[in-house]
C-alpha cells in the first residue's frame, strides 16, 4: 500500500463539525497500522492487560471515553501527567507548522472549516517563514543614466530627483514634497 493510496476516515458523529473528513495517512501512519494489525478482532488501537508471565491475557480497545488508569499511568510515566487526547491533536497541527505546511494545506488536512483555527499553529513558525520571504528579489536593473564618478555629475543627480542631501528623511517629505503643503 503506498503513501499516495492510504486514508482514513473521521466518521461525521465522531468529527466535532460533525461531517466526514478524509485523512490521507503518511507512510509512517501506515508502518504503525499495519504494525497493529491482528491484535484485536474490531479495533486497531487496544490496550492489553499482560500478565506477569509476559503473556497478554486481553487486549481491549481504546475506545473515546479512553481516560482510564492504563492512559493515566502511561501518562505519569511520560512525564506528561497533564496530557489529554486531544492535545495529541494540537501537537500534530504544531509539527506541521514548524514544518512548513502551508496553513491552507493544514487546514484541510485537519478538517477545520475556518482558517482562524489554523492560525493557532501558524505562528509558531513565524522562523520558518524567512525562507517565503526571500523567495522574492528584486530584480536586476541596469541603470538608465551612465555611471559617472564627477562629483558635479553626482550632485546634479540628487537636485533632479528632489534628494539634495542623497537620501529621504523617515516621512519622505522631501520625496513628493507637494503632498505636504
């Protein structure tokens, strides 16, 4: 199955908007799918009770209402005591961001409707965003008066476009000064 092939489905009861939203999965998605595959006869995702054997007695699906003592205890065991399912979700849209996902290209993805969502996630790749900014340059132009290093050339240069001194104050008065009569 190729990464261009593989998607999953929120069913619309499941979805907060309500309506089904198609997820293609990443290769890595479906390693761990299929990696799961088999251990349960219903669910991909279980939770299994092991016995001091080492052997599975059971495994159960984790089901939405998932907040029992197994995800506690994995929970206190990552360090992350405060963690709740949906900050998984948070944490993904994050990853994306920094990773330079256009926010049309999440939003979509993550199945918001309003791009106001997605902007939640998008500043934090405020850094990333260096690289969109110099994408555009200025283009080369070859200057329309010949070079010349006559200092009376040069000065005449800065009379004719309205720039005595050679350079504009802050406001541009001295730029356009008819504007400012």
């Amino acid at each position: 199955m190729g990464c261009r092939q593989a998607s999953a489905r929120v069913w619309g009861e499941d979805a907060k908007a309500g309506e089904l939203i198609p997820v293609p999965l990443s290769e890595e998605a479906v390693a761990v799918l299929q990696g799961c595959f088999g251990q349960h006869p219903t669910h991909v995702f279980t939770y299994a009770k092991i016995g001091k054997d080492g052997v599975v007695k059971w495994r159960r699906p984790i089901a939405s209402g998932s907040n029992n003592t197994a995800w506690r205890n994995a929970r206190k065991r990552a360090g992350l005591p405060a963690l709740r399912w949906h900050d998984l979700r948070h944490t993904w849209a994050t990853w994306h961001a920094q990773a330079g996902t256009p926010a049309i290209v999440l939003q979509a993805l993550g199945g918001w409707k309003d791009a106001r969502m997605v902007r939640t996630y998008t500043p934090l790749a405020a850094i990333d965003l260096l690289d969109h900014a110099n994408a555009i340059r200025l283009p080369t132009i070859s200057p329309k008066v010949p070079v010349s290093t006559d200092p009376e050339v040069e000065g005449n240069l800065n009379v004719i476009s309205g720039v005595d001194d050679g350079i504009r104050t802050h406001n541009n008065r001295n730029h356009n000064p008819g504007l400012y009569r």
